[in-house]
C-alpha cells in the first residue's frame, strides 16, 4: 500500500519513510504543502501522514482543502506543538488520529495500519480467505497451516487486492498503489507478480477481469 509522507525536517522525515517502508508501505515523501497538494491530486493514496507546520502550504490548510472537497482519505497529524488546543484544531480541520512529537516509532506505525484497517471496514489486521490467511502485521501468508514464502512485490500486489477484494482492480491502479516516485516499473510487471502468486498461492485466489485487471472475489 501507498502512502504520502508530507513532512519537512529530514531527519524525522527519513525515520518515518525507513520505518514504513521496514512495515512494507510505499512511501513517497512530500517536503512541503504544495508538493504534498500536487501529489494528492495526482495519486491515489491509502493514508496521508501530514505534519502541521509545512512550508508553502500549511498542513492545516491542507487538510481543511482535502475535507472541503469531500476526500475521505485517512489523516494521521503529526506536530511538534502538544497542546491541547493544537490537537483539537488538527481533529476538528478532519485529521482521523494524531501525534506529538517525538513518539514511539511501533506506535506510529500500528496507528496507521489502524487507519488504513478502519477505512477499509475491516475490524482486525488478519485476512482470511478460504485456506489463504494473510497477516499484515507479521507480514506472513500461509495456506493450509503451511508458509508461503513471495517477495516484497507480491507481497504488496496481494495486499492491495485483499484491501479491495470483491473490487476488480486496473492493472495501473496496482502499480501505483505498489511504486513509489523513486521506482523504475517494467511494463509487464504486475503480469509477472500475478503469475508468481498464482503459482505458490493456487490459479483460484487471484482472477483476471479479460481487458482490465485482476480482482481477488468475496470468500
């Protein structure tokens, strides 16, 4: 899964992308409010990570932008001011959770796959499909009672379809939830990926929609 890091100090900046990255996230990081706007109209992220106090465009009214144009995408605030005050004007403006800085890193990652869960109607991290059970947290797949070892790719397409199940998905859209700015995506890439899953996964989890993309049905 995608996500927009939209923070300017780089040394909490470059924690954080290692961080989700290290969780399996894509992470693209945005170093000022108007990179972050661009980014956000141009690309369909799982969560947005937003610091308040961006240069050029401030993340309040960033996300205040965001909500006016009824985006519904998850909001976690990060800021450096702990006041009470601060986190209620960050909440009211549509963040979905917040942080002060400094914080715990296992925190701050568990909180947004807990936003990203609860966007997604999904009550635990855990996804079972038939004998397939999928764990997001350990980053594991096992069908059967037995491991299957994929890669960090497949890995992500197979969380991407599971985040959509029962939702076919344009092979672009998996691309883009799984590439980040920085990384160079051969054309038949995800037709690779696919194929790989369906030979250690079975041909039946993963279904092509002829002349769009690929879908993983409702169990």
């Amino acid at each position: 899964m995608r996500i927009l890091l939209a923070e300017d100090d780089d040394l909490m900046g470059s924690g954080l992308e290692v961080a989700l990255r290290n969780a399996g996230f894509t992470v693209d990081w945005a170093r000022d409010g108007l990179h972050a706007q661009v980014s956000l109209a141009t690309t369909h992220y799982a969560l947005l990570i937003l610091d308040l106090g961006l240069p050029t465009v401030s993340g309040l009214d960033l996300l205040k932008s965001l909500r006016h144009r009824d985006d519904a995408i998850p909001v976690l605030v990060l800021t450096a001011k702990g006041t009470s005050a601060d986190k209620v004007l960050g909440l009211d403006a549509g963040a979905d959770d917040y942080l002060g800085k400094p914080f715990d890193l296992a925190e701050f990652v568990s909180r947004c796959r807990a936003l990203i869960r609860r966007s997604q109607g999904r009550g635990s991290d855990l996804i079972r499909w038939r004998s397939l059970i999928v764990d997001p947290v350990e980053r594991t797949v096992s069908r059967e009672g037995m491991p299957v070892p994929v890669t960090a790719r497949e890995w992500a397409v197979l969380i991407h379809l599971f985040s959509h199940q029962g939702q076919p998905q344009p092979r672009v859209r998996i691309a883009e939830s799984i590439y980040g700015w920085q990384d160079e995506i051969e054309s038949n890439a995800i037709e690779v990926h696919v194929s790989s899953l369906r030979k250690k996964l079975g041909g039946e989890v993963i279904r092509t929609v002829r002349g769009f993309g690929y879908v993983v049905d409702k169990s």
